[in-house]
C-alpha cells in the first residue's frame, strides 16, 4: 500500500506532535523520554505554554484589589456593630460595674472591705438560701419535663406543622414573665383564682387554707417552671436532634439492645447538654426579679433582698449592702455560666 507525501506527513504529526520533513524521518526520541501527544517538550504535563506567565498577573491585581474590599468591608461590619456595643456598654456593663463597686465603698466613698460582712447576717443567708433552693428546684422540674417534651418532638417531622408551633410557642413562653405571668397566675390559682374556686367547689379543696401558697418562696416554683421548661425545650432540642440514628442502627448491628444503646451510647452523649442546659436553667432562675417582685413584697431570694436593701438599709452597720449582695450574684452566675460554656464546648462535638 503506497501513502503519498501530504497524507504520511500529517500521521506523523499527529503521531508525534511535531511536523515531519518530507522525505526524511525525523529524528527519534530518546528513549524513556518520549514525548505525550500534544504536549511541547519540557512542559509538565497539563500545563499549556504560556498558561502560567498569563494567570499570575491576573491573580496578582486580583489580590491586590481584594486587600482593600475585604478592609473596608470588616471597617463596615465593625461600624455596624457600633449602636449594640453601645447599648450593652451604657445599660448593662456601666451599671454593672457601678452596683458591684457601689459594695466597696463607704457612704463617704472610702474603700473598704468591711462591707463584705453582710455575708455574714442570717438574713443574707437565708436569701441566698431561697434563691439558691428556688432556683434548683425549678432548674431541675423545668430541665426533667422539657427533656421528655424535646424527646416526644423528636419523633415529629422537624419541618411539619405540629413541630412549628411548638418551637414557636417555646420562644415567646420562654420570655413570658414579670409582672405578666404574676397576674396570670394570680388569676388562675391566686386566692380567688378560677382554679383555685373551681377547686373549693367541686372537691372542697382549698390549697390556700394555711396560708396565700402562691405569695410565698416556694409557690415561686410554678410559675418559674412556667418558663423554664420552654427555655429547656430551646436548648436540648439542638443536642437531641444532633444523635445520629445510624449510632442507634450500627449498635442493633453489633447486637446491643435498646437500653444497652441508650446506657452505653445516647445518655452519655446527651449528658453534658442536658447538664449545661441545667445549669443556664439554674442561672435564669437565680437572676429572675420581676416575677417575683409582683408576688412577694419583701425578701426571701437575693434579687427581692437587694431591692429592699435600695430602699431602706436594714442591717445595723453596714453600708452599700445592695453592692455586695449584687457582687455575690455576679460570682455565682460567673461560676455557673463557666461551667456551662465547659459543658456546652463539650457537647458542641457531637452536634457537629
């Protein structure tokens, strides 16, 4: 079979990648370096010549353009953070500051520290004794009811109706409180409260015969609870909906049970959120005034103590009462809200 000049040499340079000399056969390649179809010589392979020379100087005005857009967008992101950063300086940290401060001083604003004594008074102790116990309890009553509330949501569709106006009406139950809730308990189980008729009537009940219960420290765990399950119910959720059910799948597998999976695998996981949620729980109890302040009159808790400490100083050599009792706050809400974020940075690894 003959092949003219035009047709052998363009097999030749589409066999070799480079044109051939009529003729004459081109030199042949060394051998093991044989060049790739396409490819010039001494080029790595997919780069095509000149490719790099004409993107480096693109990418370098590219950079130099993005240095000062990426400036002046942070300057901007800063800028709008300027009216909260002032907000929270001239209303919480300024105030802050001067009510733990205020505990420092004498009336003739002379440092001492002979004001931390009230510590010391039975009545002090005994307020933070109720803040303390009122606190827990209800920590504990909202932390155990809106587990199981977040554990029965867990079945439900997260995007489905039912599911929506439950997570709804958590966040606005989670801030229904103050002066609000006081009267709409009051209302229901106060002592002309409708329950509280209904009760006397049908079952000749009255839960107030000893005594206003709702107007006394431990009547504040009801209406605290109120709130506290639907704060629960906003922080456990996340962690609950973060147990894969693959865990619960891969431990069938192995031939773990039920309640070997949630023993050896689910409550461990589970139990540094459910703790951390515990103690920010503990923390809106132990903060919480204005409910209280509409249901009882005079102390009993810290917040209602430094209220009436403000008002008129009570204890017999003492001065700036309210300071120190507002510096004990701030250390024990500092101690709860670090062992929380301890807990919640723990309990971060497995929502991941």
């Amino acid at each position: 079979m003959v092949l003219d000049d035009g047709v052998l040499t363009s097999m030749t340079t589409a066999s070799t990648g480079a044109p051939a000399t009529s003729g004459a056969p081109g030199p042949a390649p060394a051998p093991g370096r044989a060049s790739a179809p396409g490819r010039a010589p001494g080029l790595a392979p997919g780069r095509t010549p000149g490719l790099a020379s004409s993107l480096a100087p693109a990418d370098a005005t590219t950079r130099r353009d993005a240095g000062p857009r990426v400036r002046r967008r942070a300057g901007l992101a800063w800028l709008g953070l300027t009216p909260f950063a002032a907000y929270v300086l001239l209303f919480l940290a300024v105030p802050a500051v001067i009510a733990i401060g205020s505990g420092f001083f004498t009336s003739d604003g002379a440092f001492t520290l002979a004001n931390l004594g009230a510590f010391a008074e039975p009545s002090v102790l005994r307020a933070f004794g109720g803040s303390f116990g009122l606190s827990a309890v209800s920590a504990v009553l909202g932390a155990v009811i809106g587990a199981l509330v977040c554990w029965a949501l867990s079945a439900l569709r997260p995007d489905g109706l039912v599911r929506s106006m439950i997570d709804s009406a958590a966040s606005v139950l989670a801030q229904f409180g103050g002066v609000m809730l006081a009267f709409a308990f009051i209302a229901t189980i106060g002592v002309q409260g409708l329950v509280t008729t209904w009760l006397v009537t049908v079952f000749d009940v009255d839960r107030n015969a000893t005594g206003a219960f709702l107007y006394t420290v431990p009547g504040l765990v009801i209406p605290y609870v109120y709130f506290q399950v639907p704060l629960m119910v906003l922080t456990f959720m996340p962690a609950l909906e973060g147990v894969k059910t693959q865990w619960g799948e891969a431990a069938a597998t192995l031939g773990a049970s039920r309640a070997t999976y949630w023993r050896r695998i689910g409550l461990p996981v589970l139990a540094p959120a459910f703790w951390g949620s515990l103690l920010l729980l503990f923390a809106n109890g132990f903060s919480s005034f204005a409910t209280a302040a509409a249901l009882i009159s005079q102390g009993g808790i810290v917040p209602l103590t430094i209220r009436t400490q403000l008002t008129s100083e009570t204890l017999i050599g003492l001065q700036n009462v309210a300071g120190v009792l507002a510096f004990g706050m701030v250390v024990v809400m500092a101690v709860v809200m670090g062992a929380y974020s301890l807990l919640q940075r723990r309990a971060a690894r497995w929502q991941r």
